[in-house]
C-alpha cells in the first residue's frame, strides 16, 4: 500500500506550482529533443529511390556499389532515359510537400567530372518549383525553387560536386534561412525568400533529370530523401546535432508555458460552495479517501491479458506487467563459447546465436544447411551442401529458361542455375526468416531482412525488431494544443478536448473557417491556424489569399495580361496562347519600306534599317525615307587603291583607272601589299578568307560545305555530324549545335557537348534605390518611386517617421496605434505622422495602417487607393490590389 506524502508548510496551491514548474522544464527539454531526435517520422519523408521503385528496370540506370559497403546506388549513364514518376506516386509525394516552408534535401553522389546535370526536379509545365542542379562546366551548385511572392527563385552557390568523387549534400530550407551542407560541413548560410510549396495537380517529378531532353545527371546517387522537416541534415550527419532550438521551437514552448500558466490560475482558484477551500484542497482530499482501496491494474498486449508483475517473453524481449504499463526488455545474449568444429548462427525459433556444426570447404567456413557450387574441370557445376559436418554433394534441379539478356544474368554461389538481375529472392521462401514487424528485402544476389518503419532491430539481422515509442523518446511533431499516442510503427497527434484539427500535427480553438468569419477572397481556400487563419489562393488564381487574381499557367509572355485563368490577352505585335509568338511584319506584307531601306524585324515591333551604303539624315522617318547616300570618297570610306580614282555612286562606289595609266589593281591590307586576284587567311581568324580584286579588300567567314569530308568541324559547327554534340532545348522541339548560346526564361543557355547547362541573366546592380520592379517580361529589376507596384522595398534606417506621441522610427519598422488595437502603421520615409481627425494627403500614403488579423473584425481598417499588406509577413506581397471601402467604427487612417 502506497501513501502521498503531501506538503504541510506551504499548501496544496505551492505543491502544484512546484510540479507545473517541472512540467515546464520538461516540456523545454521535450521541445528541444523532439528536434534533435534521429528518428524520422514516415510522414515527414520522401524517399525517391522507394517510390520510384529504382530498384525495377529502367533504361539508362543500374545499381551498383554505394558510399558504404552493402549500401545500395544507382548509376545514372545513358542519356537516353526517363526516371520520372507516375501520376499517382506523383501526386501522393505532392500532398506530403504542399504548404511546407521547412524541408532538408539529402542525398549521396559521386558525379562525372564536368557534367552538368540536376539531380532532382519537380516542376509543372516550364515551371520549376523545386530543382537541384550542379554544374560541372561553371563549378555551381544551383537551387531553384517558387517562393511565396509567385516568382521563381534561383540561388547560386559556387562549389564543384563534379569531381568524381563521393559527397554526402544536405540542403536546408526553413523559412528564410537557406543552408548547404557538403561532406557535413556547413559551407553557405544565407537569407533568402520564404519558398512556397503549392505545387498544382499533375506535377511531375524527375530523378537525375529535368526532363526527356534536359539536364541529364551522369554518375552515381544513393539515398536521395527530402526530410519535410528543419534540420534535417542531422539525420545525415548526426554530430551536426544542435543544441539550441529554432524560432518555431521557441514559440511552440512560449505557447506551452502560457497553456500551463492559465491551467494553474484556472485549478488554484476558490469556488463559492467551498469558499475556504480550492480545487486543490477537493482534489486531495478525494485522493485521501482513496488510501484504503486496493486495486490491481492488468496489462494487455497483443489480446492476451496480464496480471501485476506477471512475466512473459515476446519475440526476442522480456516483458513485464508493471502497475497497467507494459515494460520489455531486449533479451541479453552472450557471446557463445563454441567449440573448434562449431559456429555461432542463428537457428529458425530463437533469438540468440547459438554452436552449430560446420564444414571446411575450399578454406571456407559453412554452418549446417549452407550450399556452394563449383565448376570441374570440365566446366560442369556441382552443388555442395553442409551435412553432419561433411560437404555433400546435392541434386541440382534443371535450371530454368531466362528470359533477360545475357547481360543481365547474375551467377550465384549457393546454386547452379543463373537468375536474372532484380530476382525475387524473398518469394523463395528467405522472407519467412524476417518474424516480428519486420520485411524480406531483396538485394543484388540475395535477400536480408530489415525493419519496418517506424521499428528498430534486437538483432543485428533485422529478423526481431520492436517498435520505437516516438512519443516517450521525443521523436514526435505534435504540436499546440494535442497529445502525443504511440502506436504501432508510428505515433499520432490527438486534440485536446474543445479543440478541431488543424493539420495532423496541431489544433485550434476556433473554427474561423468553417463560421465564414474569414477575410479569405470567394477564389481562395481557408486554412484554420494556431489562433486564427490563413488564406491561399485557389488553383487557376494568384495573390496574397485575401484579394486572388486569375493566373495562366506558364505566365503571359512579353507583357501579355491575364484575365482569366489560362486566358491571355497580347500586346500589339504577338500572338499565340501564352503571347509567346513575335508577329513578323516584314515577312507578312504588313510594312513596305523605302527602297533605300530594308525592314527588320523586332520582337513585337519592326523597324525600317538603311541598307548598306545609306545613312539616316536625322528625320528617323518610320518607312525610311530618310535614308540618304553615303559619300564614300568625300568621307575616306572607300579601298580604292592608291594608283586608281575613286567615283561615287548611289549607295556605293567604284574603283577606275584614271585614262591613259595601266593599274595593277594591288591592294594593301594590314601594312601588307596583295596582288589582284590574290587570296589568303585572316591571321587572327582562321575561319574568315579574303581576297582582293581590282584594288578592294573583300572578306567573308567561311563557307560551310556539310558535304565535304574535310570541312572544319570548328569554323563549322553545324556540319559536326555527330548526335552527342547536339542539343535539345528544354521543350524538346528546338535542337542546337555545339557552342550555340540563347536566352530562355531569364537563363543564359549553352550548348556543350551535347550537353546544355544554364544560368541565371546577370543584372547590373540597381544602387541607391528604395523601390524596386521586375516588368512584365524583364529579367532586371529597374527603380521606380511608387512603393505601392514595387516588388522590393529596401528600407533605409537613416530615414525615420514621427509618429502622432513625437516618437522617432525608423523606415520599415512597425507598430500598432495606441487605443486602436486593429491598426497597425508602418514607417516608409522620413516624415511626420498629421495629426488626427485632420487627413493630409500628400502624395501617395507613406505610413500604412491594416488590420492584424485575430483582431475583433468591427475595427477592421481599410485604406482609400492604398495598397494593403500581409502585416504576419511585414513584406509586401508579390501584388498590391487596391481596395475601396468606407472606414468602419474606431478605425483611423494615417498619411504622411
């Protein structure tokens, strides 16, 4: 009989403080440990290899050796594959990714050197929203990915995985810290855009690839896992564990000790039909009376039910019955002392090794029921089997057909028949070897066992293995208001009473959502948050959740507007679904130019250009008829030489021979005399000939006859008649040649080998600029003074705002208007804050005032013309809708 030893000096209320105080504590540490746990829950990881199933065929991939010993890989080598997952495995990797902002790429690799190629990619369309790519020609490391603004985001790191040698990447990204781990060595940290994870329907997800015709990976990878989780590298490089928990791990224990302090003043507080008592003082007194009860707590595990301290052996552990709570132990097995003709083996029905006999075969070692093949001497195979200490010879059955190439065959030591590559070796019956929670795995040339997910092993054959309680060893994601569950392989998140789910791993106390007391756009999805909710914008339709605008897929191209989704309306001068086709009016008969000139096309637009020999007097006529001739004997434009005269002509000139003298017609070319007729190589340029003929210097590159045998493959590239030194664009309809270079979607491309590798547009660096814009159709961003379309603001601390109490801030800070709890205002230059219930309007309004959401919904503010803001980002959107609408009750709008 147990009794509870209660505190007399300092009251129920203090003893329960002192206990919340260490539930506090451990409650941090749980925080702390919950993160820095190696284990990984199933439903916060991606295994690519797993759902690809690389392990089956495909062409252009082959596993072989890994980083460790036994570890498996696959080599990607053919050019000529497609590592791509189906619809459906797609889809269901998709749903884990969407909504994500923290997730970890790992993966293991040994690359070509010099290949450029990308190792994982997920994109929709032209659209990448997650791709890793290295670059062996420019020795980079490229990460691109969609960011919460809707702009594609390219982060460049200079490092060369390309050395063909093995490295271990881990790539971590939470919110805005973006980390790159190489060999477990922390090699860039930077801040970058928050990335947004809405990967739309029927995106498709490439390995060692971007897609058919693109950025083939040539090397070896193994263990490519995307971790939906922060620090994820650890996983990877476990001496990497931090000590120190991330912002979300902060607020998550902020909001634990708030829980807990508004517990203890709930439970401490009197009632009014006890008024000298409190909840403590009932509660303890009921527990007083419980002293002089006895009772028993039974156990029960896999439907059988056990008594207080019975004992009983699961598998390979001991278990005990202990007050209700199953506890188990893995059984210690000794080392066993075996004698010199035995060996240490497990046997069907035990879990420890244990002496059995062995035979000597060949300098080899076999334990009972162990076979090997040999081959005579004339080439016939026998079979031996381990009996009663002897090898003895075994009756080989007659080996079936195979249907695989012979390329494909794999010869095995314990039998004489040849399997092909990717046999199913556990349907022979190895699997009945894996007992408890544990799986047949097949491997090159035979099978292991291996624990299920969310199961480690008691043996180090993987055959036993028990299942790892997540929630006691803090290996567990729940999240505000739920409790922990352990269950079978895994564990999950339950609300706590009065409270709806929120995600699987957090719960709210109110349905904003489902009640319609949202400010969510009618073309937006509500999402119930810790407190409040969030909007986001339905397919078809782009914007901050609050206000959504219609998107085309793929983008309006060359300032193309859309209005509806998947409907774009051109500007002047292109056509086509997306605005991707440039109108060519000079081949379509729409402009006729001047004689003197010849029309050129422009994208969008044309452009009368004076032909050779003219020159534009200064009017700039649109057809031009402003072309005049050049006098090309009056200005020195001529290569008359020195023994003839030079006449001039409309839109050229002539050479004649003054009458009476008989010309040589030589010509002098870089210092150097060359007679009529004569034709020689540019030293400098050895694809470019000249000649000259009748006193004139002509040159002109090369011309390429693909037909001749003997043809320079270098001054002509496109007669290289190989295929490996062709490219194809990234549709897979344009081919290039080799050293060919084009822009595509703001990227520099070119064509190497057979290989195309692209980077991102360099960009002058706009100085001295607040605002920023990226046009329609631009790659650059150009300054501009309108914060209201800008889509970077850079806030200057030097300048700082007034507010309406004569307090100094600075430019970008925040803060919420005193006595109005709704308004929150922000500092944009440097001005003073007008004083209230006077509006001066100076210009557009510089200190912008919004509702903060969670806030009681009648003091919601609005602005006129004014551009509003995510005030739970404090950055403005990607788009800025304006909104009209009358200020409600106690609501005040600031200009400066």
């Amino acid at each position: 009989m147990r009794t509870l030893s209660r505190g007399r000096a300092d009251g129920p209320a203090a003893s329960f403080s002192m206990r919340l105080f260490q539930l506090s504590a451990l409650i941090s540490v749980s925080l702390l440990s919950s993160v820095s746990g190696f284990g990984v829950d199933p439903a916060l990881r991606i295994d690519f290899f797993d759902e690809l199933h690389l392990d089956e065929t495909y062409a252009g991939v082959s596993q072989v050796q890994g980083f460790h010993n036994e570890s498996r890989a696959f080599q990607f080598k053919d050019m000529w594959r497609s590592v791509r997952a189906s619809a459906g495995v797609s889809e269901r990797m998709m749903q884990k990714l969407r909504g994500r902002v923290e997730f970890t790429l790992l993966l293991t690799l040994k690359q070509d050197k010099f290949n450029s190629g990308v190792m994982l990619s997920i994109h929709h369309g032209e659209q990448r929203y997650l791709e890793l790519e290295s670059s062996g020609q420019r020795s980079e490391v490229r990460l691109h990915y969609w960011t919460a603004e809707r702009q594609i985001h390219t982060e460049v790191f200079p490092y060369s995985l390309a050395d063909g040698r093995w490295h271990r990447v881990a790539l971590s990204l939470s919110a805005t810290q973006l980390v790159l781990y190489v060999d477990c060595s922390r090699i860039y940290e930077r801040v970058v855009g928050t990335p947004s994870m809405e990967v739309p329907a029927g995106s498709t997800v490439w390995l060692g690839q971007r897609n058919n015709a693109h950025g083939f990976f040539k090397g070896v990878m193994q263990d490519v896992q995307l971790l939906l989780m922060p620090q994820g590298y650890i996983s990877q490089c476990p001496d990497l564990n931090r000590t120190c928990p991330t912002c979300n791990d902060f607020h998550g224990l902020v909001q634990k000790i708030m829980e807990l302090q508004d517990i203890l003043a709930k439970t401490s507080g009197k009632v009014t039909v006890f008024p000298a008592q409190g909840k403590l003082a009932r509660a303890e007194e009921r527990m007083r009376a419980l002293d002089g009860c006895y009772c028993e707590r039974t156990c029960s595990m896999n439907g059988e039910l056990y008594r207080d301290e019975e004992v009983w052996i699961d598998g390979c552990r001991n278990c005990t019955c202990s007050n209700g709570t199953v506890e188990c132990e893995s059984i210690f097995c000794p080392v066993p002392q075996c004698p010199p003709d035995t060996a240490a083996a497990y046997i069907p029905g035990a879990c420890c090794k244990e002496c059995q006999p062995v035979c000597l075969f060949r300098g080899r070692v076999y334990v009972e029921g162990d076979r090997r093949s040999v081959r005579d001497s004339t080439g016939n195979c026998l079979l031996f089997e381990c009996r009663d200490r002897s090898m003895r010879r075994a009756e080989s059955t007659p080996c079936p057909e195979l249907t695989c190439p012979e390329s494909e065959q794999i010869t095995l030591t314990d039998r004489c028949c040849k399997v092909c590559r990717g046999h199913d070796f556990c349907a022979e019956g190895y699997s009945s070897s894996c007992v408890e929670n544990s799986e047949c795995v097949n491997l090159e040339a035979g099978a292991c066992c291996n624990c299920r997910d969310g199961y480690q092993a008691l043996r180090d054959d993987s055959a036993y293995c028990q299942d790892v309680d997540e929630c006691a060893e803090g290996k567990h994601y729940c999240r505000e208001n739920t409790v922990c569950v352990n269950t079978p392989g895994s564990f999950m998140c339950v609300c706590q009473t009065g409270y709806i789910r929120i995600d699987d791993y957090s719960c709210t106390e109110h349905d904003e959502c489902g009640s319609g007391l949202h400010s969510c756009d009618e073309n937006a999805l509500c999402f119930n948050t810790v407190g409040g909710h969030s909007c986001t914008c339905k397919p078809g339709y782009m914007g901050n959740g609050t206000v959504c605008r219609a998107h085309c897929d793929g983008l309006c191209h060359n300032g193309g507007t859309c209005v509806a989704p998947d409907t774009c309306i051109c500007q002047q001068g292109f056509t086509g679904r997306r605005c991707e086709t440039d109108i060519d009016e000079c081949s379509d008969g729409f402009v006729e130019c001047d004689s003197r000139a010849t029309c050129v096309n422009l994208p969008g637009w044309y452009h009368c250009e004076c032909r050779d020999g003219y020159h534009d007097n200064g009017m700039f006529s649109a057809n031009g008829e402003s072309c005049e001739d050049i006098d090309e004997c009056e200005t020195g434009r001529h290569s008359c030489a020195n023994d003839t005269l030079c006449f001039n002509m409309d839109g050229g000139y002539d050479c004649r021979c003054p009458h009476g003298k008989n010309c040589s017609g030589d010509c002098v070319h870089d210092g150097k005399v060359k007679h009529n007729r004569q034709i020689w190589v540019l030293d400098d340029d050895r694809c470019s000939v000249c000649s000259c003929q009748s006193g004139l210097v002509m040159c002109r590159r090369m011309v390429c006859d693909c037909e001749n045998p003997t043809v320079d493959v270098s001054c002509c590239p496109e007669c290289d008649p190989r295929l490996t030194s062709q490219c194809l664009q990234q549709n897979g309809l344009l081919t290039y040649n080799n050293g060919d270079t084009w822009v595509e979607n703001c990227q520099q491309c070119q064509c190497m080998r057979g290989e195309v590798d692209c980077w991102p547009v360099p960009c002058t660096p706009v100085l001295n600029c607040e605002f920023l814009v990226v046009p329609e159709g631009e790659c650059c961003p150009r300054c501009i003074s309108d914060p209201c379309q800008a889509d970077t603001v850079r806030n200057d601390i030097t300048k700082t705002c007034v507010d309406e109490y004569g307090v100094t801030r600075f430019s970008g800070s925040a803060w919420t208007k005193h006595g109005t709890e709704c308004s929150l205002c922000q500092c944009k230059s440097s001005a003073n804050v007008s004083p209230l219930p006077v509006l001066t309007h100076r210009g557009p309004p510089l200190l912008l005032c919004d509702f903060q959401p969670g806030r009681a919904s009648t003091n919601t503010c609005f602005l006129h013309d004014v551009c509003r803001q995510s005030l739970h980002l404090l950055e403005p959107p990607l788009t800025h809708p304006r909104r009209t609408a009358e200020p409600r009750t106690n609501c005040s709008v600031l200009y400066m």
